[in-house]
C-alpha cells in the first residue's frame, strides 16, 4: 500500500506501544508534572530518527526522536502520549495520512522527567 508516497506494509505493524492521555500530577512542595493515563493498546510500526531528520531533531532538543505509525484511533490528539518499553514519549506532531482514516504518522520525543 502506498501512502505519502511510501509503501507501507500493515505487516510492519509489530511494535506494541500504549497511547496515553495526559493529566497533571502535584508533586510534594505543590510542583505539577505531566503523567499519562493508559487508554488504548496498540501495534505499531516504530523507526528511530536518524540522518538528517536526526540533526533536525537535535536542534530542538528532542530526546531519542521517533516515527510511529499505527492504524487510525479517532480520538487521538497530539496532547497524548506513547508509551514503548515503559518508557512514555511526547507526540510532536500528528498526521492522518492523506485524511483518509485509516494511519496516523506520529513524531515523538522521549518524556524528560523535571
């Protein structure tokens, strides 16, 4: 199948990720940090930054940047988050390929505790 100009093959599909809604949590001294709440559980196709995407990156100082593509969930928005290995990723940006609802291409970048 191709989409955006590149074949994509459901195949791929094989990294199980979590998709998360955020929430504010108060920490003690009354600091708030964002955490997730799991929501949904998915598969999905998962490739790491690297050449030139990477530098991009990298000068937004973005931790560990990914692409994820999964199949299409209605009600995800880029205030979620994904979760891959326990370890959970902000969504940067967000893209229902082509409007057709059936993938959305997410780029992350790794959640730094603060």
């Amino acid at each position: 199948m191709r989409l955006n100009d590149k074949v994509t093959n459901p195949g791929e599909l094989r990294t199980p990720i979590k998709l998360g809604q955020p929430s504010l949590i108060t920490q003690p001294g009354g600091f708030q940090r964002k955490a997730y709440t799991a929501v949904a559980d998915r598969l999905a196709k998962w490739t790491n930054v690297y050449g030139a995407e990477a530098w991009t990156a990298e000068s937004v100082q973005a931790t560990d940047p990914a692409t994820v593509l999964i199949r299409y969930h209605a009600s995800i928005d880029s205030t979620w988050g994904v979760q891959k290995n326990g370890q959970w990723y902000d969504i940067v940006a967000l893209d229902d390929i082509l409007d057709r609802h059936e993938y959305i291409e997410m780029k992350v970048k790794r959640m730094v505790g603060g």
